[in-house]
C-alpha cells in the first residue's frame, strides 16, 4: 500500500524505535528495530532492519534486511558472554556493566545525504560512509566509504566512482538535499536531467550563494 508522507514520520507495524528521532518524510518499514539513531528528512528503512548507533542523514536509502553498527562483545575478556555485561539478567551483579554500553553506543556510524544501503549489507561500528556513495548488497563495510563511491563484498572494497572528480566535488557544493521542499517540487524536472547540466545549472548559484555568506561572515554580519 503506498502511503503520502508527510512531516510526521510514517512507522509501519512491528517496529520498536529506542532513543530515536526520526526527521520529515521519514518511513520506517515493518519490524525495523532502531536504537541511538538520528534518521533526517526524507530517509526511509525497508522491511527487517536493525539499526544501532548511527547518525543518517537525508534522503538516505536503506533497503531490506541491512544491519547497521551491530554491537560489540568484549574480545578482551576472559569471556565474551553476556553475563559480563548483562549481570542483572544472570543475578550475578546488582547492576549491569554501564561503562561498557556506553562504549558500544560511543562507537558512532555516520551516513551521509542521499546514499543507497543495499539489501542485507552490514556496517561496522565507527564507520563513515560518504554523501551520494552505493553499499552493494550483501556487503560488509568495515572500512570509511568516500563520496559518491561505490563498494561491494566482503569485505566492501571501492568498485568505482558514480561520477567524475568534478562532478563530485559540484555536487558537494550544491549541496541540493537541503533545499526546501518547495525548491525541490519546483526543481524537480531537473532531476532527470544528464548529471553535467544539472551541475552546471546549479553550481555558479550554489559557488555564489557561498561566497556571498562567508563575505558576510568576515564583516560581521
């Protein structure tokens, strides 16, 4: 069934949402579990996901089954079970092991605007994976992902660039995802656009837009 999205975040049935805060046009799909995240505007989630400990940013496109900062066990200990840190659960300890849950929930994933996370991949704890950059599926990110770059198996290694150097660096300085969404609605033909013209078209204004702010920011106003 589709669904109109709106700015109220759209949660689908099954889904259980800890410490989360969820932006505009957001969709969480059936049964995603989501702890410590920040998911902004526009990103969605399919079906079956879990999620722990990322930083998303918009327009972000995750598909079924992937697994984002699946948490640690602590390989530097005798052992690496529960009880350790879960000593409520075993009656071993009147409190459970903080300091180490808060370790887990330090190691941040940061993902950027408008990326594409393919089905089932899975990312590390602590990795970064770049503005406009493709996460083939099945894959499994242990390591930073650049811009606009696209990685695929296991481990994920770069496969290539979806755009040249220039083009890359334009698109980082448009910065189109956070146009409001009456610039987009109005802009929108110009999304299928060949990606040069579109470049073209927005670059001198983006390159312009910017030069005037930091001018204002040098003169104090």
């Amino acid at each position: 069934m589709n669904s109109r999205l709106g700015k109220e975040p759209f949660i689908h049935k099954g889904c259980q949402l800890v410490n989360t805060e969820l932006g505009e046009f957001t969709e969480v799909d059936i049964y995603n579990h989501l702890e410590n995240v920040f998911l902004d505007d526009y990103s969605y989630t399919s079906a079956f996901c879990i999620i722990q400990n990322a930083v998303i940013g918009k327009f972000a496109n995750i598909a079924a089954m992937v697994r984002i900062g699946p948490t640690a066990h602590p390989m530097d200990r005798p052992s690496l079970h529960h009880f350790t840190y879960r000593r409520l659960k075993y009656g071993f300890a009147g409190t459970d092991d903080e300091k180490f849950f808060q370790w887990r929930a330090e190691q941040k994933i940061y993902i950027g605007h408008d990326t594409w996370i393919g089905h089932g991949a899975i990312i590390m704890p602590g990795v970064t994976i770049g503005n406009g950059a493709v996460v083939g599926a099945g894959a499994v990110v242990t390591k930073d992902v650049q811009p606009y770059c696209i990685v695929a198996g296991v481990p994920a290694k770069p496969i290539r660039k979806r755009f040249p150097a220039d083009i890359i660096q334009k698109l980082e300085e448009i910065k189109w995802w956070n146009w409001s969404y009456d610039a987009i609605k109005d802009r929108l033909d110009d999304f299928y656009l060949p990606i040069h013209e579109f470049v073209n078209k927005y670059y001198p204004f983006a390159l312009n837009s910017n030069t005037i702010a930091e001018n204002r920011q040098m003169n104090g106003k």
